[in-house]
C-alpha cells in the first residue's frame, strides 16, 4: 500500500468534516521531557517546520534552567506537569504508579503541588497547569483535590471519563509499547484517528495524539512528518494549544 493510501482514509474524514463546515481541534502531547536533548530537538525543530502547538509533559524533579532556556526560543511549546519524579510506588506484580493509592494522599499531592510550583517558576507564560499522570494512572481518590492546589485539568490516555476535574486525554499513541516498542503501524494509526474524529462528530472534544521524542524510532519520525504535512493545511483541521483547550470551556 503506497503512503497516499495509507493517509486516504483520515483525508476522506476531514473532508467530510469540510463539507459539514466543522474543524476538528487537534493537540500534541509530548511526554518525560527534562532537558535539551537530541531527540527533543528535532521533535521541536519538526514541529516548528509545521506550526504544530507541541506540550510537553515534563517531569519537575529532574528538569531546571536548560529546558527553561531552550524552550524560551520555542514560541510553539507549552508545558505541562509530568507527576513529580516519575517514580513507581506500586509493589511488584502491579501495574506502574507513581499517584496511586500507595502512600498517603496528602503527600502525593503535596508533590504535585511542588511540581506545580516548579515548572510555573521555570516556565512563565509558557506553562499550563494541567496533570499528565506518569503512566498515564492516577488513584480516583485524588482527582477532586487537584483543583484546590491549582490543577484545573487532567490529562491520560483513553476516552475522558473523569467528572471530577476536567479531562483533555489523548487517544492515539504512536508508541507499540507491548510489541516492538517502536512506532505503531501508519495504518492502525491512521484508523484510530479516523475513529477518534467520528466520536468526536457525535460527543465533542479534541484528538489528542501521544508522543514521547526520547524514544521514537524512525517510524515514528516519519509518520509525524507526513500527518503534519497532510493535517496542517487541511482547513477542516486545527492543530490547537493546550492553554487554549483549557480556555476554552466548549471544546
């Protein structure tokens, strides 16, 4: 199947999306960022090329003025909060956490407080005071006390579910994480985007797409590069910032 095929089917959908005089919102989420690197430079340099908005989930313990001065160049980058360490405190036999159930809730929060506090001071005007849960897990206990420590939403993977702080998931990730943990077939991508768009016809929201630079492989690189060419300049298609998702109370 040659590439134009490939993509043929998310062109279709957007054209119906045209046709119907809609513009589907889409946003990237970056994840485990901390600081300058080779391969964070070139999802910045590629998502600059195409004016793609780019979040990234950074992890506060470890991040400090070289991303800050990095990104200060990066008029197209936003940043979230990456939990606080990206640290599993779930036993052996147990799927990965960092904000479960394991250790007492008032400090767990207290972290997220911290990390809150630490990349705000870092990175200004580009921060954006959303939670991306390391592994993308967090305990429901804890999702109502965000927004008292200045949350104001939450962000994992999957359909939004979450009533008790506001939800912008992504719901198509690049990654084969149980197989070859490298980049996704295109047109298993291509499809659950496709997918997403149509639940988005029926019930709103965004596409979120899930990316984390410091692992991807050629694959990956180049499917980005081909949905950004063919998305970016389609006019039924919008590739939004995250500050401007949570400005805004319809999306």
């Amino acid at each position: 199947m040659n590439d134009d095929a490939v993509w043929q089917p998310l062109l279709d959908e957007l054209d119906r999306w045209q046709q119907r005089g809609q513009i589907a919102t889409a946003w990237l989420r970056d994840d485990d960022a901390i600081e300058p690197t080779a391969p964070l430079e070139r999802l910045l340099t590629l998502t600059g090329r195409y004016a793609v908005p780019t979040t990234l989930a950074v992890i506060p313990a470890f991040t400090g003025g070289a991303l800050a001065h990095r990104l200060a160049t990066a008029a197209h980058v936003e940043v979230a909060v990456h939990g606080w360490s990206h640290e599993n405190f779930a036993p052996g036999g147990e799927k990965k956490q960092e904000l479960g159930a394991h250790r007492p809730a008032d400090v767990v929060l207290a972290s997220l407080e911290k990390g809150l506090t630490h990349l705000s001071r870092l990175h200004g005007d580009r921060f954006v005071p959303v939670l991306v849960p390391p592994w993308n897990r967090i305990d429901p206990e804890l999702i109502p006390k965000l927004g008292g420590i200045g949350y104001r939403a939450l962000s994992v993977f999957g359909p939004e579910t979450n009533s008790a702080l506001r939800s912008l998931n992504t719901h198509v990730d690049v990654m084969d994480w149980r197989g070859t943990r490298g980049g996704r077939d295109a047109g298993v991508l291509v499809g659950e985007m496709v997918a997403r768009l149509r639940a988005m016809e029926a019930g709103g929201g965004t596409l979120g797409l899930l990316t984390h630079h410091l692992v991807h492989d050629a694959a990956v690189w180049t499917f980005l590069e081909a949905l950004f060419e063919r998305t970016t300049g389609h006019p039924a298609c919008t590739w939004a910032r995250l500050s401007a998702i949570v400005g805004n109370s319809g999306s």
